[in-house]
C-alpha cells in the first residue's frame, strides 16, 4: 500500500520539488528522499497519504535550498534554472504553465527557501495555511504573513501580461526564422526595444557572463550565434510553454525559452550548461493533482 501510495503521487512530489529548486536533477534526488523516509512510516497512523508526502518532500527540498544558496553564489556567470521538456497538455493548465516557465522561475529565485515554499504550496497547488505551517515548521500566521509577502514580491518581477500559446509560438518561430535566415530586420522587429539576454553556460561552455541589453546588441549577438553552418534550431515545449532547442553539428547545444509582451520577446533565456540540458531528452510528467 505504501509503495501504491508514493507512486500514485510521485509525479506531483516531482512537480513540487522542480518548482521549489529550479533544479530537475536536485528534484529527483529530493523525490529519492521523500522515498526513504515515506518507506519508514507506520503508514496505519497517516490519515492523508497526499498531504503528508507533500510534508515530507517539501521539507527535503527547503533543506537543499538552503545548502545550495552558497554554491548558486559561486556559480560561474548567470544561473538560469533547469529546463524540462514538457507536452503540449502543460499548456492546457494556464496557473501550472505560468508557474513553470523559465521567467517565473528565475523570479522565484529572488525569494528566500521559506518565501518560495510558501508560495508555491499556497499560490500553484492551493495548499490550505495549516498544512504548509507544518510543512515549513511555521504557524498559520507567520504563513499568511509570508504568502503576502512572497505574493507581493512576485507580482512586481512577473510577467505582466498573459500571453496565448498561439501568440509564444508565432513569436518563436518568428524569431527563430530571423535567426536562421540571418535577418536583422526580421529579429529586431519580434524584439522589444528593451530585451535582455541572460545565457547560462555554467563556467563549462562559452556563454555572456552578464545580461546582454537593447534590441540592436541582442539582434547582432543572435544573427552572429546563428551563422554556423551547422545550426539547426526548432520549436520544442519547454515548461509548458513553446521554446526553442539549438544543435549544432547534430548535438543539443542550447535550450531558449523566450518571455513574451505585446507580441514581442522582452527575455531571451539560453541555457547552455551540458549539465542543464540532460532532461531534454524525454517528456517529464509534471501535474498539480
């Protein structure tokens, strides 16, 4: 029964533990261990298998936030979170899409372990107060406190505006296009005036060390990254979202998501880091039930 249990909720264990880190591969190891210490449980005394594995693994993963804050502060260049590659039906859950994209989840990087636990619980799986209290070892107050704060910290760094999956995709392959065709013009016409690129190459492949800013310095680093006659780009799902994957000489290179505003992309997020990119190559399973 304990093992129908876990299995029954491992893709939702897996899901809280991703929002929580940023880190797939830290996701898992954080799943692993929710495993163990499930596995040790009088399970005859548990009256909410669900909400008692969201206890425990919610404990895990603050406890691997709080050991990896020194290790993100000696990172090489950017940090950018860890992309999966997701199916087309992430999209059909609009709060679970928004809260897995690469742009949200870097916002969620600037809250500190507790904030974070705490808004994931409460504002993508609509835990009740009294459950995360004893999921982070606070009282429902402080938790209420918490919330609005966090809440309040993510509505200023959000995304302003929702955007269509139609909208994402058209901009993607816009972009994508351009870059391919090495078509300044049609580049800075899908860019906003004010873009960033942020690329995370983790000290380990080359990649801009800092945030490249202004639509024309994006446009000619992308046109210039685009002339390799080996570059092979298309449109994939990443976080629930259309994003793009970039080969070169047959071999994953590059994942981009892309925020987007008023039809034109405001982020350019390339994750370059080898290590980033071992989850592309299978569908992760990722649901808020």
């Amino acid at each position: 029964m304990n093992e129908e249990a876990f299995a029954r909720h491992r893709s939702l264990l897996f899901t809280v533990a991703y929002e929580m880190l940023g880190s797939a591969s830290d996701a898992e190891d954080v799943v692993q261990e929710t495993w163990l210490r499930w596995a040790g449980v009088d399970h005859a005394a548990v009256r909410d298998p669900r909400a008692y594995l969201v206890r425990i693994v919610t404990r895990q993963a603050l406890n691997r936030l709080r050991s990896e804050a020194r290790r993100r502060e000696d990172y090489v260049g950017e940090w950018l979170p860890e992309p999966l590659l997701t199916s087309p039906d992430v999209a059909a859950d609009v709060e679970l899409a928004e809260s897995l994209s690469i742009a949200m989840l870097t916002v969620l990087e600037t809250l500190s372990p507790p904030e974070r636990a705490v808004f994931v619980l409460r504002e993508v799986f609509e835990t009740p107060y009294d459950e995360i209290a004893e999921a982070v070892g606070k009282s429902p107050a402080a938790v209420r406190q918490i919330a609005h704060r966090a809440r309040d910290h993510v509505a200023a760094r959000r995304p302003r505006m929702p955007v269509s999956t139609a909208e994402q995709q058209e901009a993607v392959e816009r972009f994508l296009a351009a870059i391919r065709n090495g078509d300044l013009q049609g580049l800075l016409d899908v860019l906003a005036p004010d873009v960033v690129v942020v690329a995370d190459g983790g000290g380990l492949v080359a990649a801009a060390r800092h945030p490249i800013e202004g639509a024309e310095r994006v446009a000619g680093f992308l046109i210039g990254a685009g002339r390799s006659a080996d570059f092979e780009a298309k449109v994939v799902w990443l976080n629930g979202s259309p994003g793009a994957r970039i080969d070169l000489g047959g071999a994953l290179n590059t994942a981009v998501s892309l925020a987007i505003e008023n039809g034109r992309i405001t982020r350019v997020y390339a994750m370059r880091n080898p290590h980033k990119l071992a989850r592309l190559d299978g569908v992760a399973v990722l649901t808020r039930s």
